[in-house]
C-alpha cells in the first residue's frame, strides 16, 4: 500500500461554528460541478473495511466532517488510516479494543453501524448509543433485534450498547430477519454483520437504497456473499474472512440533486458529473414537473436547462425508490418561487421542516402543520440572516440565498460541512458570489476541509 499523509484533524465544533456564509443573490450560475463521493457510502463502507484483515482502498472518499469524525471512531479501536486527496486507506488486521469511545459516537450517528462489523470480528462489541442531526427518532432496535436474532447477547446499559456472541468460537449465525420498517442503518449493520456469520441470513423489508447497493458491492469485492440488494430481500451466505479490496465509491445522489435545485432556482444552465441518472429518477421527475428541463448528455453527465416558469407541485417523502427525505429542504427553498401552491408531506422523519420558518424569514409563504408544509409561491426572495437547523436544511437556505435578492448570511455551517465536500468552493467556480468569512484556520485551508 502506497504511504500517504495522515488524517487532519477534524476542526472544533466551536471553531467551525463561528464562521458563517455570505451570499448575494440574483446571479446566475454557469460551467460544471464535478459531484464528489457519497457520504452515506463513504461512513458505512469505512465502517465495512472492519470486516477485512487486510488492507482496504477505498476512492472516492469525499471530504467532510462527518468522514473525518468517522475516521477517528475507527483510528480509536486501533485501525490504521492514511489518507491522499480522495484515497482512504484503511488496515484493520488489529482491532486493538471493541469498544468505541462515547465522545466519537455520540457526535456521528453512522458510526454506530460499526457494531455489526465488530460484533463479527471479534465477538463482542461495546458501541455508545449514537448522535446526530436532530431531525427525529431514528432509534437502534432493528439493530438490535437483528443481531439477537443471529445469537448475539444484546444489553443497553447507561447509553452503551453491549453485545457479545456466547459459544467458543464467538461467531454469529444465519438467520431470518423481518425488519418492521425499511431503515437503511438496520439493514447495513446486519447485512455486515452476517458477512461472516455461520450459515445464511436473510433479511425481509430491507432497505433498497443505492447506498445499501454499494455496501454490498464492497463487501462483495472482498469476498462476501451477498446478493439481493437493491430489493426488499436480501440473502447473505457468511464466509470466513474477507480479502484485500481496491473500491471506488458511488457519487453523492443528493449532492447532485442539489446542485440540480441550485440550477433550477437561479434559472441557470449546468452540467453535472459524475452522477447515475437512475439514482436520481424521483428528483429528476419533480424537477420536471415544476418546468425544468433535464437532459442526459452522457451515462453519467447530467444537464439542466432553466425554466421560463417555475410551476407548484406536491412532494411525498418516502424511503428508496421514493422521493428522498434529503432532497426535501432544497425543494421547498426552490418551490417558494414557484407559481401557485404546493404541499410537501414529510413521511419519513417527523422533526424535518424547520427550514420552513427560516425560509420565511427570506420572505417565503410557509405554513406547517404537523409533518405537512404548505407552499404558495412569492415573486421574489429577499435576503436575511439565517441559521442552519441541520445538513440539509442548511443547503436549503444555501439555494434559497443564491436566489434571493440582496445578502443572506447563513450560521451553523457545522451542519453543512457534515455532507457537502466544499459546496462553496464549487459554488464559486460556476459563478455564485458567495464567501466563507470568520474562522481561517491556520493552514489558510477552507474549514469545511
């Protein structure tokens, strides 16, 4: 494995906190947006390198906050991590401790997931109960009933997950997993977990999202047998051990989905790439229906043409092959200036429309009741100070900005620093006025980096 420079530290909350974004709106956009890595494939595919004990390549790693939290979680169980541009190399012939640190988890839901891959290594596995954004109850127990059902000894105690395998030679065994709903961490964890199990898994109303898909490649190039994902049935025949991998992962579908809505709200023209079009089919078919034009130029180039009119419509969140819950924010910033009315339901988390109020205070026309946001299109937006509530609320209020008359300032850049790979770096390339001002740190670096 080639040498490469160290992890960098990720940066203090309280550090990136006091930086803020400045936007003036009413520019258009134009060029390419080169679309990075998918950071919901990045965290769980780190967290599956624990399965192999050999060395593991993973390209395409975007840079976030959310990977380099994830990084440490994994370099303080003793893993080895090395890191060039996009290149994550990973070793983890030693796992040194199985139980992973309170202070890591808790900040980054997604590492919770290594519980399944630690579980299967070694046996036992302590994980803290994990944080994250504050959009809903998204709690552990599809994990938990899962990996009991596989034989493990399950124990919440005091905000620890203990877990171990009873038997000599503390390996898990096949089962049949029904999961009472389609969540995408469950079905990652056991799905890893049963990579090295006794015998064969299969796991019922399995999330089917692209993410799950590329696990299951990954783990597949190391000599899993997994097949099914992508459907509501997924059958893993344990193995062993794993091997070696040299894996590139997918590009962010949300990322792309919101530089598309950053396109459509500023009536720009844009190319995006890498992307796959198939990832992004309910996005594209909303943009549509609200006037935009989008053309595949290649297998994996997408093109956006403005539209001359911006048309209302109604969007339902639902897991994969669904509208995504992610794509929510950014659509409601780009339907407040559409003509008429719309209605977005989110089905999916149930605290996940608090951009609402900030998009009201640009001069937006939102009513929430419940889980439902009414939308009557404005003429215009108008910038104000607003804050980010989570990641992608905070990108909401980004493509809310680019379109508003005037400067917007945006605080709470922590969120958006979680899972856009210097989305205002690239926001600059293709023509938006906007500028990172507070926080530099010392190594004259953006903070999102």
């Amino acid at each position: 494995m080639n040498s490469s420079s160290s992890l960098p530290e990720a940066k203090p909350a309280v550090a990136v906190d006091s930086s803020v974004l400045q936007i003036w709106g009413g520019h258009p956009l134009k060029g390419h947006v080169k679309i990075s890595g998918a950071k919901n494939s990045a965290l769980v595919i780190m967290a599956g390198a624990l399965l192999c004990s050999g060395d593991c390549r993973i390209r395409n790693v975007p840079l976030l906050a959310d990977v380099e939290r994830m990084a440490e979680v994994i370099s303080a169980l003793g893993v080895r991590l090395t890191r060039q541009g996009d290149i994550l190399d990973i070793n983890a012939s030693e796992i040194a401790t199985s139980k992973a640190p309170y202070e890591l988890v808790t900040q980054l839901r997604a590492s919770f997931f290594a519980i399944g891959p630690i579980l299967a290594r070694l046996g036992v596995a302590q994980m803290p109960l994990p944080g994250g954004c504050a959009i809903g109850a998204r709690p552990v127990d599809l994990h938990v009933r899962g990996l009991q059902a596989m034989g493990a000894e399950v124990q919440i105690e005091h905000g620890i997950c203990n877990a171990y395998v009873p038997g000599t030679n503390g390996r898990l065994k096949g089962a049949k997993i029904y999961l009472d709903t389609p969540s995408v961490g469950a079905t990652e964890t056991l799905m890893m977990a049963a990579t090295l199990a006794d015998g064969e898994t299969i796991i019922e109303n399995a999330a089917r999202e692209p993410e799950v898909v590329d696990l299951a490649n990954f783990c597949n190039a190391m000599g899993a047998k997994i097949q099914g994902a992508g459907s509501s049935t997924i059958t893993v025949v344990g193995v062993p051990k794993l091997h070696s991998v040299d894996y590139s992962i997918i590009p962010d579908r949300i990322e792309a989905g919101t530089f598309l809505v950053a396109g459509a709200i500023t009536r720009s023209e844009l190319t995006l790439s890498p992307v796959i079009s198939d990832h992004l089919i309910p996005v594209i078919a909303k943009l549509r229906d609200i006037g935009v034009t989008i053309i595949e130029e290649a297998p994996n180039c997408l093109r956006i043409l403005p539209a001359e009119t911006l048309k209302a419509t109604d969007i339902e969140t639902l897991p994969h092959p669904g509208f995504p819950t992610d794509m929510q924010a950014p659509f409601m910033a780009l339907l407040t200036l559409a003509e008429g009315d719309s209605i977005i339901n989110e089905a999916v988390f149930e605290n996940r429309l608090r951009h609402a109020s900030e998009l009201n205070r640009l001069g937006a026309d939102i009513r929430v009741k419940g889980n439902t946001a009414f939308v009557r299109g404005v003429p215009i937006l108008s910038g104000a100070p607003v804050i980010g509530t989570d990641l992608r609320a905070s990108a909401a209020l980004v493509i809310a900005g680019l379109a508003a008359e005037g400067q917007t300032t945006i605080q709470g850049l922590h969120h958006l620093d979680r899972g856009y790979d210097q989305i205002d770096v690239k926001l600059q390339q293709i023509g938006a006025r906007i500028l990172r001002v507070g926080e530099v740190p010392a190594d004259g670096e953006k903070a999102a980096n």
